[in-house]
C-alpha cells in the first residue's frame, strides 16, 4: 500500500516536470519568436508615441514629461551573417535590414522618414514649451528627436545596389504606403498641402541636387502645428557614412501672440483672485490701478521709461525669434510667413554634429 | 445684541478655516506635482546620461592601441562631461547643474550622487585644459573624439583643424604613445 503511495507520488512528480519542460520550451519559443521578429522596436515605437501624446496633452508644464523614443540603430546590409556596419562598431542594439536592390534601399528610408513623422504626432502637436519666449523674452531653438540612424554595411551590399543611385524623394512621390491608396508624399504633407524641398544638399564628397520637375509647389495650409511637412531626404552617394533621420519642430509666436500671452495672465491673476476674495478685489482694483496710474504719473520719465524699455525688448525679442524660425524651415515651407512662425519637419542628414546642429538646438530621447 | 455678533463671528470662522485648508491643500497638491515633474525629470536626464556615458566607455575599452572612434554626444543638455582623479585612478563623469567644475573629492561624490560616475578598464581623460565638456541648450550636439593610447583612454571634442588645435601638441603626444 504504502509501495503503491510512493509509485503514484513519482508518477505526479515525473509528469509534473515534464509539464515544467514543455512550459519553459513554449516560453523559450515565444521568446525566440518574440526578438526574432523585433517586436521589441514596435514596443519602442509606441513606448515613444504614447510619451508624445501624453506630453502633447498635459495641461501644463509638459516639458517636464520625458518623451520616452530611443534611436533605432539600422545596419542596411544584403547578408544577414557575419555582416557588420563599421559606424555601429562598439554599439549595442543595432538591427539589421536586408536588402537586395536600390528600391529596397529607398522604401527602408521611405518607411522610416513616414514612421518618425507618426511617432512624433504628425505635427500636429506642439512638443517643446519654450515658455520664455511665449512672453519675448527669451530665444526660440529647434529642438528634435533622432528617431533613425542607417548605416550601410557597404563590403556585404549587393553588387546590384547603387548608393549614389538611390532616391527616396522619388520613391516617396511615387509609391503608395502599404494598405493605402495615398502616396507617402501625399500622406505626410496632407491632401490640401505640397512639400517644398532644398535643391541642394551636399553630403561629404558628394552632392545631392532635386531637379527642378520634382518640385511640387502647391501652396501650404498652415494653422499652428498643422505644418505637414517633410524635408528632401539625402540621397545616400557613395560616401555617405551614416544617415540621421530626425523629428525637429520649432515655433516662434508673433508679436500680436505675446501681447495676447501677457493679457492672458493678466486675466487670469484677476480671475484667482476675484475667486480667492471677490468682494476685495471689486472693491479694492480701481484703487490699485489708480494708486499705480498716479504713482507712475508722479515719475512720468522714469514710467515711461521702462515702460518703453519693456515693450521694446519683448518687441525685439519676438521679432528676432521669428526670424531664428524663418532660418531653420525656410528651406521646407514656402511662404517666409508660414517659416516665421514655425515648423514640424522630418529631417534625413548625414549623423554628423555639422549637420544636426544646423537644426537641432536640443536633442531629446535616448541613443 | 452682543451675542448675535458672537454668533456672526462663530459662522465666519469655519468659512475662513475651510478657505484655509483649500489654499493649503492646492499649495501641497502645485508643490507634489512640481516635485513629481522633477523626479521625472531628473530621472530622464539621468537615463540619457548613464546610456551615453556607457556608449563612451564601451567605445573606448573595445579600441586597440592608437585607435580613434568617434561619438556623437546629443544629451542631457545643461550636464556637462566630466573627468575626476580618483585615488591615482581617472573616473569619468557626467555631471548636472550645480555640480562645480573643480576636481575635489567632494565634488566627484556630489556628482556620483546627482550625476553618473564610471571607471573603465584603462584611465579616462578628457583632453581640454579644464577637463570638462558642456553640453549647452541651444548648441546642439557635439562630436567626441575617442582615443585609445597604450595606457589611457582619452576623449576631446572633435576638432576639424587640429593644428589650430591649442591642445594638438599634447595630443600629438598621446598618439604617439598609442601607436
């Protein structure tokens, strides 16, 4: 009896461990299929694109709120093993993408520069408060999130790959994004808008010149951060080291806006405090504002003085930042007032501080 | 008579106490989500610089003698780079605001608190005269020149002319040292 006990406990044991083993191989296989695919760089995507949305609709101080985008690192190679992209030496994290001909190469860009602009919102959402300057007294500077940087493993590259062939502004303009009946172009700039694109980008011994023909010169709606726009991507030549594909947006109110601004909290101060002691402050505003009228009368030059003062240097401010914002989107709108007030654009330049700082005054997100 | 005025003053009282407590608690309430939005981001700063600062010391430990890589530097903005004598040995650091610029103990515990501290496996130097670099707002990244000699690793901002470089000769003499 007691044999029989003993039988059937080894029994449960033995079968119990085999449930174990098949359980953690499933859990190994899921695991396996789960890096194998790259979901994780879907997890990164929408990681980002969730910390975007929850910044963009924060009621207040949203540049406080990490935006939480890490760099995808892409090696474009044509051999999966024992291919190396020598700028990603020493780096983890980097994925590979196979490719096998130069339109392979211009939908991998295509399809980054269209992932970035929906990662960051679309433009469509104002990102980087720069509260000083909303009151013209401090600078506006862009500022951007990496979302890509491609490297090509130019020893493992198909002999049938071209680099200083490849056109993604072409590609964009003349492809439809998958399960889509709208071109990427069409897609990123709107159906009311167009793109407006640099016709000359020089890369590191080489150069990239638009033609003419490929201008689409429709006229852009603009409407705050409704600037739906794409910077020409590079044409990757055969110098090309490392390509950056990156979000930059930039905003610069107007003169009209900063007065607005400065009313605004005006208004609201008068509205805390008519609800913390609304009888006082009835009663007791006329005197202030006329307790103040009488004291700046009394030093009437001194008033005015910085009265004057004041307005100029937020006037000069406003008007200096606008003309910073006309210089970093001149290139990609096509009206200098549009520029003026701002731009969301995604930028493709080589991965170098020359031409990031060009338009990237701060850097957010992770390498 | 007099009573009913007490009385008034009973009915006010309580309105005032609440008033009070609303202000406070809304006070605590701005002070907690302020605090909050600061760990936040004092905490995202801290990501950015710890990933950088591995990326650096990784870039450097895997060069061979005389090798030279380059590393694009894009934040935390307002931190600074840092390099601090340890007890013979060179930690490198990245440091917020407020951490002062000399090579103190004090300051190199101050900034492994608020900041991120690392060793690697060879000393660590930043070549510039005051060993640190800036990472300012506006500015955009910078480029770092990783350098790896026979005994130290070495890191500088990328400098396109380097013979208008002040500091060309003592680099000059580090690569020798590493080839």
């Amino acid at each position: 009896m007691k044999r029989r006990g003993l039988n059937k406990k080894a029994e449960i044991m033995s079968s119990q461990s085999v449930n174990i083993i098949i359980m953690l191989a499933g859990f190994a296989i899921v695991l396996f299929l789960f890096y194998r695919f790259a979901f994780i760089d879907v997890i990164d995507a929408t990681a980002c694109h969730e910390s975007v949305i929850l910044r963009a609709t924060a009621p207040f101080g949203n540049k406080y709120i990490p935006l939480n985008c890490y760099t995808e690192k892409l090696c474009v190679t044509s051999k999966f093993v024992g291919s190396e992209c020598e700028d990603f030496e020493n780096e983890k994290g980097v994925d590979k993408a196979k490719v096998e001909k130069n339109a392979d190469v211009e939908k991998l860009i295509a399809q980054k520069v269209l992932d970035c602009w929906t990662m960051m919102g679309e433009g469509k959402v104002s990102l980087f408060e720069q509260t000083k300057a909303e009151f013209g007294i401090g600078g506006v500077y862009p500022s951007c999130v990496i979302c890509s940087r491609i490297a090509f493993d130019k020893e493992n590259l198909d002999s049938k790959i071209d680099l200083s062939k490849v056109d993604p502004v072409n590609y964009m303009n003349t492809h439809k994004i998958a399960g889509t009946e709208v071109s990427y172009t069409k897609y990123m700039t709107g159906i009311s808008g167009g793109f407006a694109v640099k016709d000359d980008i020089k890369l590191e011994g080489g150069s990239y010149k638009q033609d003419e023909g490929k201008k689409d010169e429709k006229e852009i709606k603009v409407d705050g951060f409704d600037v739906n726009l794409i910077d020409a991507p590079v044409t990757p030549g055969d110098d090309t080291e490392e390509l950056a594909i990156f979000f930059m947006q930039i905003s610069a109110p107007t003169k009209a806006t900063v007065w607005k601004n400065f009313g605004n909290v005006a208004l609201a101060g008068a509205s805390l405090s008519l609800l913390i002691s609304p009888i006082k402050t009835i009663m007791g505003a006329p005197k202030k504002i006329w307790e103040a009228g009488t004291t700046c009368y009394k030093f009437l030059p001194l008033c005015a003085g910085i009265i004057l003062i004041a307005g100029g240097v937020v006037q000069g401010t406003a008007i200096n930042n606008r003309a910073v914002s006309l210089s970093k989107c001149e290139d990609v709108l096509l009206s200098g007032e549009q520029a003026r007030t701002g731009c969301s654009v995604v930028r493709v330049t080589n991965y170098d501080y020359k031409d990031i700082s060009k338009y990237c005054g701060v850097i957010e997100g992770f390498p | 008579m007099n009573k009913k005025k007490f009385n008034k003053k009973g009915i006010l009282m309580p309105e005032v106490l609440k008033i009070l407590i609303a202000v406070l608690v809304i006070a605590a309430l701005l002070y907690l989500t302020v605090s909050f939005y600061g760990i936040l981001m004092g905490q995202y700063k801290l990501q950015q610089a710890t990933l950088h600062l591995e990326n650096i010391i990784n870039k450097g430990n895997e060069l061979e003698n005389g090798g030279k890589a380059d590393y694009l530097l894009t934040n935390p903005v307002g931190w600074k780079l840092m390099d601090f004598n340890k007890q013979n040995e060179k930690a490198l650091c990245f440091c917020p605001e407020g951490v002062k610029i000399l090579d103190t103990l004090q300051n190199y515990e101050s900034c492994s608190k608020l900041g991120i501290c690392s060793n690697s496996k060879k000393k660590i130097e930043i070549v510039l005269s005051d060993h640190v670099i800036y990472l300012i707002k506006g500015d955009g990244p910078k480029t770092l020149t990783i350098f790896a000699a026979a005994d130290k690793i070495t890191v500088r901002p990328y400098v396109v002319d380097p013979e208008s470089d002040p500091m060309s000769e003592a680099l000059k003499d580090l690569e020798g040292q590493g080839v």
